[in-house]
C-alpha cells in the first residue's frame, strides 16, 4: 500500500464552454513570459533596451515551437505515421510533445534574424534570455505531468508519481517523477548560470554556452530513467545521445571562446548606447550654457563697475583743473 505519493490530474484539460484550457499549453506559455521578463531584466542591466528582448522573442518563440515539435514527431515518427496512426495528430501540439533541441535550434534561427534586424548581436542576446529559458523549461515541465507522461521507472518512494491513466499504452501505478526531476534540475541551471555570470562576467555566448551544457548533464540521466518508447543506438536512449553531444559541443565552445574572446561586450545595443549618450551631451551642453551666461554676467556687472569708477574719476579731475584756475 502507497503511503505517499504524488497524485496526477484526472484531466489535462478545463472545459470553459466551447473553449478548451489545456494545463500543457497553459505551462508553455506562462514559461515563456517568465523567460522574456528575465530576459528584459538581464538585458537592460548589460545596457541594453528594455523591449529588445520581447521583440526578438517574436522571432524565437514561433520558431523554437516548430522546431521542437518538429524534432518530436521525427524523433518519435511511429506514434503517427505506423500503422494505425493518425498522421494528423502530429499537428496537435496540445497533447504535448516538443523536443527541447529542436526548439533550441530553431528558435536560434529566429533569434538571429530578430538581432539581425535590431543590429544587436545574437550571443549577448542568448546570454541575457539563458537563465529565462531554463526556467521556462521548468515550468513547462509541468504541462508533461497535466497530460501524465513522460515518467520514469516504476517506484515506491514517497514522492513517487501516481499513473491512472490507462490509455496509450500506460500502466497505472506509482513511477518516478522524472518531470519533477528535470524541473528541480532546470531551476538550478538557472541559478548557476546567474551566480557564474555575476561572478565571471560571461560574455559573447558563454552564459548560454553553460545552461546547454549544465542541462545537458542533468538531461542525461533523466532521460535514462524514463519508460516511454524511443530509439535507442548502442543500448542508449537517441536523447542521451543527443545530451553527450551537444554537452561536449557546450564546453569546446566555453573553452575556445574564453581564449579567443575574454571578457563581455561593452555595447550590446548600439542605439541604446547612443540614446544614453545623447541625453548625457544635452545635459552637458546645458551645464555649460550656463556657466557662460554666469561668466558673462559677471563680466558686465564687472565693465558697468569699471565705467562708474572712471566717470567718478573724471568728475574729480574736472572738479580739481576748476579749483587751479580760480587760485
């Protein structure tokens, strides 16, 4: 018998009349306005403009959606295209599935064409959104427990997740959260990317370059644990795989980059920089107007002081040739 355990949500989904509210897609979105508030905050702190990162976000989003779902449904393309599937239920974005790289990947995509258009460069962008996104990632993990999926190995620990569901496949009983795992996980890369950012002032994409590489550790062996079917090569899971590689790519790239480019950029958003210059010159320009015209005042008060001086002088050398001539 359980003693204790973590219950699942007997639905994913709140009817409010014709519109469906879907606990999936609800944690998606509160992820990423968490992400672009942080973001804004980290970005305007390094000098840049505060709506920058929102606007660049336009960009990402919807390309870091198509590519993660696009990276699930290739990566996991027998749940809809085998037999007996429905091919258009790759469309439902709803029921979950979206793959972390492919988003990643994409969603850079996006970014760089964002910056580009904004004259601002990409790596001090991803700097200032890493610690966002993996918060945005714990939160989104969330929406895998609404639509209970994505669990571990069965268990009998306290903190166990509890299946009820039956369909596709499941099999109520207790299993270990991985979801919460990966969460827990997501929330500590984003303390470790701020703390190490504050510390060592990373710079030109090597925050960014820490959160791939913190998570992709943590992803590792999260993703061992889980019993959801997936390819697996060499008796891995491809996610494991795919977690080596892009951790090893992570940590060359900390490491050539440090070498070749230390320190962080002094101007991430050139306009900014002028904005905040030009205000800093008409203020400038004001102080000294005004010390021309005290310098100028003083001058006159001082000539009208001088003419008074010479008048009196006059009248007394005119008083005195008076005072000769009657002697």
């Amino acid at each position: 018998m359980d003693l204790a355990f973590i219950p699942s949500p007997s639905r994913g989904v709140v009817e409010l009349g014709p519109i469906p509210l879907r606990g999936y897609a609800f944690c998606i979105i509160i992820g990423v306005f968490v992400a672009v508030w942080l973001g804004n905050k980290r970005w305007v702190a390094r000098g840049g403009r505060s709506g920058t990162v929102a606007d660049i976000a336009v960009w990402a989003v919807p390309f870091g959606l198509v590519g993660g779902r696009l990276y699930h449904v290739i990566t996991d393309y027998q749940l809809y295209f085998s037999e007996g599937r429905d091919w258009v239920d790759a469309f439902k974005i709803w029921e979950g599935g979206l793959g972390i790289w492919g988003a990643i990947a994409l969603g850079a995509v996006g970014a760089w064409i964002g910056c580009r258009r904004r004259g601002i460069p990409l790596p001090a962008w991803a700097d200032a959104l890493a610690p966002g996104i993996a918060l945005a990632q714990a939160i989104g993990r969330w929406g895998n427990w609404f639509n209970q999926e994505l669990y571990g190995k069965p268990t009998d620990l306290p903190w166990a997740l509890k299946i009820t569901s039956a369909d596709d496949g499941r099999v109520p009983g207790t299993y270990h959260p991985t979801f919460l795992y990966e969460s827990l996980w997501c929330i500590g890369v984003a303390v470790l990317v701020i703390w190490a950012d504050r510390r060592f002032k990373l710079g030109h994409g090597r925050a960014f370059a820490l959160y791939v590489a913190s998570y992709c550790a943590g992803r590792g062996w999260i993703e061992y644990m889980r019993v959801d079917d997936a390819h697996h090569v060499l008796g891995l899971r491809l996610n494991v795989w795919t977690a080596i590689v892009v951790f090893v790519l992570a940590v060359v790239y900390l490491v050539v980059s440090a070498r070749i480019r230390p320190g962080r950029e002094e101007i991430v958003e050139p306009d900014a920089d002028a904005d905040a210059s030009g205000e800093g010159d008409g203020d400038g320009d004001g102080a000294a107007d005004s010390v021309k015209l005290e310098k100028s005042g003083e001058a006159s008060s001082s000539e009208a002081k001088g003419d008074a001086e010479e008048s009196e002088s006059s009248e007394d050398e005119a008083k005195s040739a008076k005072s000769a001539k009657k002697s």
